[in-house]
C-alpha cells in the first residue's frame, strides 16, 4: 500500500499527533527511535519512503514524509505506545507545570540517565507526545514510567516518600538535605513562577542550589544538577 496524497484523512490524523499524541498512540521519528519501539513491541504502524521489515508499514512520498517528519531528511516515522502501569519506584521525579516542551523532553532524559524511572506530570503540564519534546528526549521516553494527573497522585504519596521541592527563595541548600531517604521525590517547578503553593505545602523540604551571580537557573540545568 502506498499514499501519495498528503491531503488524505489519514495523513491528516497523523500531523496532529505531533502535538496532540496520547499514551496509546502518537508519533515518533526517525529509524532509531522507530526500531527500537518495534523491538519493544510497542509500535502500532510505521510510514517510510521505503520497504522495511516493520509490521503494518505503508509507503508515502518525500511530501508526506516531510510533512509528518520532525526534520528534513528523514526517511521513516512511526505510531506507537507506552507501556503505563501505576506502580511507582523508590525515585521519582514530580514535574509541575512545566511550559516547554524541550526542557521537558531534556529533564525526561536526564531522569532516565541517572535511573528516576518514573516521572509524575501535573495537570498543567505540556505533553510529553509534543514533537519538540520528544526530539529531545530521544529513546528516553520508552525508560520512563509516566504518571499523569500529577496533582492527585503526589497528595497520595505524602505519607510514603520524602518530598523535596525546588525554591529560589529557600534557605535550605541541596547538600543540607543529603543523603535523602531511599523513597524520595523531587520536585521542579514552571520556568517563570517555580513550584506551586499547593506542592509546596506538601513538601517535607524546599532546597537551592547554591550558585554565586547567577539569578537564576534554567529548569533542565536545576534538574541535571539535583538528580545527579
């Protein structure tokens, strides 16, 4: 089968998964990336400019595939899913708010290199199916077990974990509160107003790091900084 038209419904539905993916279907790109989510069991249907040994592969022209690629040059993509289970490990990283879709994508791979295997999103944060974020993080995204609803989760959890927040204002600076308990969760805060008041209050200590004429950090900096 092939699709020469990029008006056609189903090319159409495709695009809008680059933003708007969901945990049982949104798109990834590249051969690496679509491999992986094949040797994984996890891919639905793949589209390239050529024949592969992908299970429900479809042919498309260089036009379609520039429209659903995430760059130019790009010769394959695929659909695919995440594994979602509601287990949670001893290390977990709590996103809140969090704005831009590849400080998102680049905290995910940080996570996943220094072994937070879950990540909890509040319900304002930016989805991790957006093209930039899912650029950035790369393979990442199938190392992470995603919790979503983050703000109800996290109340849950108070009483198990040790809840350590991210604040420019606190006193408390990161090796102050070390060596953590061995279930803990950090959290990180929207790049223009931080942690919220509501995680805040749920807190068991609010840290900083401590940097000299520096206002302030980006957010994937803080991140890489705290989890290592």
């Amino acid at each position: 089968m092939k699709i020469t038209s990029k008006d056609n419904k189903k090319i159409k539905e495709l695009n809008k998964l680059k933003n708007s993916g969901v945990p049982s279907s949104f798109l990834i790109n590249g051969f690496d990336m679509v491999n992986l989510a094949y040797s994984k069991g996890l891919l639905l249907e793949s589209y390239s400019l050529k024949d592969n040994d992908f299970d429900n592969n479809i042919l498309v022209t260089e036009e379609i595939m520039d429209k659903l690629s995430f760059h130019k040059g790009n010769d394959v993509v695929g659909v695919t899913r995440l594994e979602i289970n509601n287990l949670y490990g001893d290390k977990i990283v709590y996103l809140d708010e969090i704005s831009d879709p590849y400080n998102l994508g680049l905290i995910i791979l940080l996570a996943a290199q220094y072994r937070y295997k879950d990540i909890i999103l509040s319900n304002k944060c930016t989805s991790i199916f957006n093209f930039k974020c899912l650029d950035e993080c790369k393979n990442n995204i199938f190392d992470i077990n995603f919790h979503f609803n983050g703000n109800e989760i996290i109340k849950d959890l108070k009483n198990e974990y040790q809840i350590i927040s991210t604040g420019l204002k606190s006193s408390v600076l990161l090796k102050d509160v070390l060596p953590v308990s061995k279930k803990h969760i950090i959290v990180f805060g929207n790049e223009a107003h931080g942690v919220s008041d509501y995680i805040f209050s749920l807190s068991n200590d609010i840290i900083r790091i401590d940097i000299k004429n520096i206002d302030s950090l980006n957010v994937a900096i803080c991140a890489g900084i705290v989890l290592n």
